[in-house]
C-alpha cells in the first residue's frame, strides 16, 4: 500500500469538494447525467476508491468504508435532488407560460331528449299546466287496472312488460301518473308528466327498450273534446310554428272514451309530402281522448259532474322529427360526435 488512510481520506475530502461545486453549477439534466457518470457509475470516481477498500490494512478498513460509504450517499442524494429539482421547475414552468395557447375545456351539455322535453314542459306551464312526476318502478295497479286494463285484457299485449315481480314493473307508459294524479288532488287538474318508460321491445331503427313520454291531464266541470284538440293545437304551433295543422282519427284506448290518435301536419315538407312523412303529408303523434268514467271510478271522482281530457306524447318521436334523426339508438349510445352537435 503506498498511500496512507490519511492521503485517501484527505483526497476523498476533495473529490467531494470537487462534486459540490460542480453539481452547484450544474444546469440541465444531460449535465448532471454526465456528472452520474462520472462519480458513481461502475468506473466511475467513487467506484475506483471502493477498489482500495480490499488492498488497505484491515484494521484501517471500517473507517475507509464509513467514508466511502458517505461520500458514495452524499453524491446519489444530491444527485436525486437535483434530478427532483429539475422536473419541478420544468412543471411550475408549463402552469406558468402565459404564451402557451390555452387548453379549452369540455363543457357538458344538455342531451337533445333533454332539450325537447324542457321545451315541451316551458310550453305547457305557459299555458297553466302543473308538472307531476311518478315513479318508473310501478305497480300493476296504476300501470294497468286503475287504467280500466284489467288482467288478461288484450291491451296488455301491445305493453311488453318488464315485469319485476307479480306485481311490480317498469312503467309502460307515463299514464299511471294520471291515476295517482288524481288520487292526490281534487278537480281542477290542469297538468303534464314527462317520464321514462320502458316496454321489452326488440331494438331497431324505431324501438328501444327504453324512451320517454310526456302525459298530459285535465280534469274540471265541461272539459269536452274541443278542448283537447284546442291545446294540442295551441301546443303544436309554439313547438313547431304557426303553420302547422293537426288531425284526429278513431282509435281505442281502454282509459279514453272516445279516443283518438293525433296526427302533425309534416313539418318538413308542410303536407305535400316526403320522405319523412312517408308521402302522406301527417306524422303520428300519441294517443288521446276523454277520461274513460271508469278511471274516475277508481279515483273516486264524480264522473257526472266532472270530465276531462287526457293525451300522450313520445318524446323521442319528436326530437327524432324535429331534428331529422332516423334513429331512435342515437340517443342512447353516447357517442360524443352525435351529442356535441346539440
Ligand atoms: N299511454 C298510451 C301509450 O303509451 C298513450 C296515450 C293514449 C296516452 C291515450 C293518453 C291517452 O293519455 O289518452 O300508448
């Protein structure tokens, strides 16, 4: 051994001497990747002293090691700072640089189902009418029987039911709220409930096991026929413009008597006829009629003294027509590219 542990240790004092200043002016990380290099890779400065360790004395070889050791820990935690240092100030710098475009956030927007439905509700409060809401669980009872649709009545057939229990199901339609409507309030009712639905039907262009509708209701002293075709009227003309007409034909429902169902003249092509419309000129609406005796009956309304009139309405039929969508899974599938356009 031709040096003594006091000449390795006062050169370890200056290689670390050295390191300091040399990582204090240290800039970038490329020259601190050569300051890596080096001390501590495996030829490194370091490296070459930890050689030593087996050539001096053994009694000299604890506190060779101890300063080794140090100096060793002392380069890789400076190191490991100064590294950490570096990505901070790259990061502080991104959130800071004024010049740097800014990132535009994604706003989220109301889906067109929604859109349609607040304009057909501001519509019809406009026009005096409530909003009532019932729940999309239901019970034979107000989805059905109440509705004068008993137990193997064939208008059961038309609502593929998704049956929960015996007894319980997800709503065919918003009509119960009609029943427990009525239940609650006396007459005047004056209202519309809008609602998901759902019937177990096979999905395609026009089907889907889910949509949703809105229910209108009003039940007072004289309510006759020419007030429902005067508030469809009413309505059609603040949805769709002053231009449009509007149909009835026969038709059956078991809670309406007489029923009807109700046509829009084509908002398209205003009733020459197209595409759309199918070359007749109308598009089907809903159902509607006056409040069958026997549903008063279950809510315990005098059907002498009081009638009324009630209609439905799809809400995906109408935002289907009002913004020439030929596809009722569009509005279910969340495909971004469809929904942004609302
Ligand atoms: N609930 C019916 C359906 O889903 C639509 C309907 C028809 C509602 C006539 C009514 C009505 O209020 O009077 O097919």
């Amino acid at each position: 051994m031709d040096q003594s542990l006091n000449d390795i240790i006062q050169q370890l004092q200056d290689i670390r001497t050295q390191f300091e200043k040399e990582i204090e002016a240290c800039s970038g990380a490329e020259v601190l990747e050569a300051l890596r290099i080096k001390y501590l890779s495996k030829k490194g400065i370091i490296s070459g002293y930890l050689a030593l360790l087996g050539k001096v004395a053994p009694e000299e070889r604890p506190l060779l090691g101890q300063q080794l050791n140090e100096l060793k820990s002392l380069a890789q935690n400076l190191i490991a700072e100064r590294v950490e240092g570096l990505q901070l100030s790259h990061r502080t710098h991104t959130f800071f640089d004024t010049s740097l475009p800014g990132i535009k956030p994604l706003y989220g927007r109301k889906h067109p189902l929604r859109v349609v439905q607040d304009e057909i509700k501001s519509i019809f409060t406009s026009m005096g009418f409530r909003i009532e809401m019932g729940p999309e669980l239901e019970s034979d009872y107000y989805n059905f029987e109440a509705l004068n649709i008993p137990v193997n009545h064939p208008a059961r057939d038309s609502h593929d039911t998704f049956y929960i229990t015996d007894n319980l199901l997800l709503r065919t339609h918003t009509s119960p709220v009609q029943v427990r409507t009525m239940e609650k309030f006396k007459p005047p009712i004056r209202i519309i409930a809008p609602g998901r639905c759902f019937r177990k039907d096979a999905i395609d262009a026009t089907h889907y096991p889910t949509f949703h509708q809105v229910e209108g209701l009003v039940v007072d002293e004289g309510i006759n026929f020419a007030d429902l075709k005067g508030i469809i009227l009413a309505f059609a003309k603040k949805l769709l413009g002053e231009d449009i007409k509007i149909r009835f034909r026969p038709s059956y429902f078991p809670f309406t008597e007489p029923s009807a169902e109700y046509d829009f003249s084509c908002f398209k092509c205003g009733g020459t006829g197209c595409r759309i419309c199918k070359g007749t000129g109308w598009i089907e609406i809903s159902g509607a009629g006056m409040v069958h005796p026997a549903v008063f009956k279950y809510v315990d309304y005098d059907s002498e003294k009081y009638t009324g009139y009630a209609f439905g309405m799809g809400i995906e039929r109408i935002a289907m027509l009002r913004y020439q969508i030929d596809d009722i899974r569009v509005f279910y599938e969340n495909d971004l590219r469809f929904l942004q356009q609302f």
